[in-house]
C-alpha cells in the first residue's frame, strides 16, 4: 500500500478519519496534514486505513501496541459518528424512498419499521457500553472519579454486538429491491453495508484490543 501520508484523506480508508473531523465533513488535503491539525497519530489511524481498505479486520497486535486511552477514544468518536452522521444519514435516505413510494407500499411500511427498531437497539447498546464498560475503563485508568462495581467479565458475558440484525435488514431490501427499481433504495443499501463494516471493524477493536488491555488494568 502507498504510505499514508503520501495519500488523500479523500482515499478509500477515509472512513476512519470521518470520526475524527467535526460532524464527520472531510476538507480534501494529504492524510499526514489532517493528523497533525486534529492531533491524530498516523501509525494508528494507518493500521486501521489498512482495515478499511482492503476489506479485512485491523491487526489486532499493532494496535494493542497503542495507548489504551487511544483506543477508548477511538471507539468513543466512531459512537458519535455512528449516531451524528451515519444514522442521520440513513434516516434521511429513508424519508427521500417514503416520499417517493408512499406508506401504500408494504415493503415500505416494514423497512420502516425494521430501521427504527434497529435503530432504537443501536442507541440503547451504545448508551450502555459507554455507561458502563468505557466508564469502568476510565475508572481504572485513573480518569474518571466514578467507581462502578464492574468488571471486563461480566462485559463480555452480557455483552452483545447484533451484528445479525443489520445483516438480515440488508438481505430483506436486497430480495425486495429486484421489484423496485428505485435509486435511493440502492444508496440506501450502500449506507447499511459501510454501516455493517464500521461496526464488525468497531466490535473487533473493541473486543480483542479494548478488552484484554482493560483486563490487564484490572489486575
């Protein structure tokens, strides 16, 4: 792969810095300069690149290499991102196909219905990793006063990612849309699957670089 910082953050991998820019809008200029101005290290933001461009998990080695506290914010930013930009977007596309299609259309009324329960569960799932794994790591890191009773067992036994859930929506609009013939479904199937890909890359880095690092901290 050409190195990083000879590249643009408009390359494919620019998925991974969309959490790092405000309301995740990309000003075009080379990687390196972006990392600079928003105090970003390169060598971690280009193990996840990696990721993102070449379709395939990061390497779960190289990134235990870094900071935790780099790791939780990672995960932190890319929450914002999912339900600041990604989920408004979707959102938005919906709306534009319901315009279009009208509440007459059964398809439509369960798309609908599916997208909002995914979404519901999305928020719900976010707002408890945050309130209690990432709270618990910061605990242990020595970066928040609160003292929850908690621990990275009890994380991974309860915790669950449902992945499966936006996989069978995807499958559901692609067997439908043979009949549709409608451009905005297709954006909007694109949305999904990056969606899909953040998140099976956000749980990995979750589960095999956030976790063993915190269960180390715990002692």
């Amino acid at each position: 792969m050409q190195h990083l910082k000879e590249l643009s953050t408009y390359g494919n991998g620019r998925a991974v810095l969309n959490r790092y820019a405000y309301m995740g809008t990309l000003e075009e200029q080379p990687v390196l300069s972006f990392c600079d101005k928003n105090g970003v290290d390169l060598l971690f933001v280009e193990v996840l690149w990696e990721a993102f461009q070449s379709n395939t998990l990061p390497d779960a080695e190289r990134l235990l290499a870094f900071d935790t506290t780099m790791i939780l914010d990672y995960l932190e930013k890319t929450h914002i991102y999912y339900l600041d930009k990604l989920v408004p977007e979707l959102e938005l596309t919906l709306f534009n196909m319901v315009q279009i299609i009208g509440l007459s259309n059964p398809f439509t009324v369960e798309l609908i219905q599916r997208f909002d329960a995914y979404r519901v569960e999305l928020v719900e799932h976010i707002k408890d990793e945050e309130g209690q794994f990432f709270s618990y790591a910061k605990q242990l890191l020595g970066t928040s006063r609160e003292h929850l009773n908690f621990s990275v067992d009890r994380f991974v036994s309860e915790h669950k990612h449902h992945e499966e859930d936006i996989t069978s929506m995807i499958h559901f609009i692609k067997y439908h849309v043979e009949d549709i013939d409608l451009l905005t479904y297709k954006v909007f199937i694109g949305k999904l699957e990056l969606l899909q890909r953040d998140l099976l890359i956000h749980a990995f880095v979750e589960d095999h670089v956030l976790v063993p690092k915190i269960k180390l901290l715990e002692g």
